[in-house]
C-alpha cells in the first residue's frame, strides 16, 4: 500500500493530474467511476481565494463520492499561499498540492507554478510555509527544471521532503519544453531511487496505454502514476492499465454504448454544478474527444456544439448510439490532446 500522511492507497495507485479547465467535478466524477484513486481540482490561485473571487471558491467544491481527492493551489509569495492554505482546509480535502509545474506564461512568468523553478530557495520557503500552515498532508506537483541547464529535481526532492512534504509528482519535462517532445522519466527514476527519498514519487507525462504504464513502472519504479491528458476524453484508461497490470491482458475498448453513457453522465454532472447554460456551453468542448473514432461523425460533432437543450443533446446523443451499433473500436493507444494553454499536467 502507498500512504500519504493518513491517506491509504493501492499498491501502485493511478492519479487523476489536476488540468486547467478540465479537471472539474464533473469530469473527476467520470474518472473516479472509472478506476482513477486520487483526484486533484484544476489548480486554485492563493491570490484569488484571499480575495474572494467567485471563479477560485467555485473550484473550491469537492463531493464525498471523490475521495480521496486533493486541492491543488498556486502562488509565489509566503504570506498568501499560507492563507489560501488555512481557506482549503476548511473545506476539508483529504490533501492540500502545491503546483509547482504549470509552464503556461500567465502563471510562470509571474513567479508561479513553474516560474519558482528559478529560485529553489523560493520554493522551499513557500512550501514550509504551507506545511506549517495546515493539518492536512501536503504534496507537490514539479517538473524536473526551467530548462535542460537547471534540471535540479534531485535536489528539490530531498529538500521538499525536508521541509514536510509527504508526496511528490514530476513531470518528465521541464518547463521551457511546455508539452513537446517526449517525457525524461530519467530522473524520475533517479529521485525513486535515491536511499534519501522516503516519501512516495509519482511519475508524470506521456502515459497513454496500459503497455507503457506497466513499461514505466517497471523501468522506473515509481510509487504510482498520474495521467493527465489521455484521460481527456476517455477516462477508461485508469481501469484498463490496472486490469493490464494484473492480468497482462487488454480490457474490451468501450462501445459506442459506454462512451456515449460516459458521455451523458458528464454533461448530466455538468449542467448540475455549472448550471445549464455554462454547463452546455463548457461541454462542449469533450464531444469530440469521446466520439473519437467514429467515421464520418462530423455532422453529429457539429450539432453537439449548437445545441442548447439538454433534452436535444440527449436526442442526437440517441442517433449517434443507434447510428453506430456494434461498431468495433481499436485498441490503440490514446492520441495526447495538446492543451498548452490549458495548463495540464
């Protein structure tokens, strides 16, 4: 079993990554159905929840069937991120996370999330601040440096663990790679196995079939993995790879019947947290990612995104079922939507 603080997990657990935008109630809800065994909220900012803002105490919301499930917050200055801290713990998530990795200029270039990768000092000192603020256990989400010239993630590691953290997530990249190119898990596996590092490391990016996953942990040995952006769209990916893991054999693809019930559940869960209009309107951007692979789907797609009755989405949903009964879906490996502005992973 993997522990963090009082927090009781599987022996290699599946981790939902906070997204921008996308890791919302609604689309946690589909992912915990479907195997996923802890959850973040999109990233909060310090600033936002101090002041009030509606946008950061909406993201606040958290339901029981989740848990365990954390909530992840961003800031480059002491005094706020401790505040914003005491604000989540009454709230009462099973975690508090520190987003130390979004690379999206608006966050970074003003001293947060990945921007602190320039001052490791910084980041120390924010992240004590943090611990000694809250009762709740505390994590971190990084990537391995700023650039190829500042890969420092080793000593992060064992500085964070100093100062109190009880897990650590990497992102393979760093973070003037944005999301290009290919994950390093190198040094993720280097922090897993250096005799100092007591806490669990979670490994991050580019896990995007059940064979890769069973690769990675098996290469790096890493405490559990944390898939982002191949759950976009297709969160059976938590429950094929742990089916991959313990029998080595592949899980049927969903059928059209599944994807569009998944599908259904999300805009259902949507319009109840979001409100109908903003919960229309925000789904609308999943369509494509659930009806991924269906020919000629084009015109079905389009009045998905016009539609603006729940009972009319439900109608083309129906056509869309009946339309494509029995279709056989490939087992291939999912395709990695590029959100660089969405802050993923």
């Amino acid at each position: 079993m993997v522990k963090i603080g009082n927090i009781t997990l599987s022996s290699f657990p599946l981790l939902l990554a906070p997204m921008e935008d996308v890791s919302d109630p609604p689309f946690r809800a589909v992912c915990k159905d479907n195997g996923a065994d802890l959850m973040y909220t999109e990233f909060i900012s310090s600033e936002g929840l101090i002041r009030d803002a509606i946008k950061s105490r909406k993201k606040l919301d958290i339901f029981d069937y989740e848990r365990p499930v954390g909530i992840q917050i961003f800031g480059g200055d002491e005094e706020s991120l401790s505040l914003a801290a005491r604000i989540v713990e009454v709230t009462q998530p099973d975690l508090l996370d520190i987003n130390f990795g979004c690379p999206v200029k608006k966050v970074a270039l003003k001293g947060a999330g990945a921007g602190v990768l320039k001052d490791i000092d910084l980041m120390v000192r924010l992240t004590a601040a943090v611990v000694k603020s809250t009762s709740l256990p505390v994590t971190v989400k990084t990537r391995l440096g700023w650039d190829d010239q500042t890969k420092n993630i080793e000593e992060v590691a064992e500085r964070l663990q100093d100062v109190g953290i009880r897990a650590l997530a990497i992102h393979g990249r760093t973070r003037t790679q944005m999301y290009k190119g290919e994950a390093d898990w190198t040094l993720i596996g280097k922090v897993k196995n250096n005799p100092r590092i007591q806490i669990p490391i979670f490994g991050n990016g580019d896990i995007d079939s059940p064979e890769k996953a069973v690769a990675y942990k098996n290469r790096y040995g890493v405490d559990g993995i944390m898939i982002g952006r191949a759950a976009i769209g297709y969160p059976w990916i938590f429950n094929e790879i742990k089916h991959f893991i313990k029998t080595g054999e592949h899980l049927d693809p969903p059928t059209i019947e599944d994807r569009v019930a998944v599908c259904r559940k999300h805009l259902y869960k949507s319009v109840e947290w979001k409100g109908p209009v903003v919960g229309i309107n925000e789904m609308r951007r999943h369509y494509a990612n659930y009806l991924k692979g269906l020919p000629n789907i084009k015109e079905y797609r389009n009045r998905l995104v016009t539609i603006r009755e729940v009972e009319e989405i439900d109608q083309v949903l129906n056509e869309v079922v009946e339309k494509y009964q029995g279709f056989a879906f490939e087992k291939t490996a999912i395709e990695l939507i590029d959100y660089h502005q969405k802050c993923p992973v």
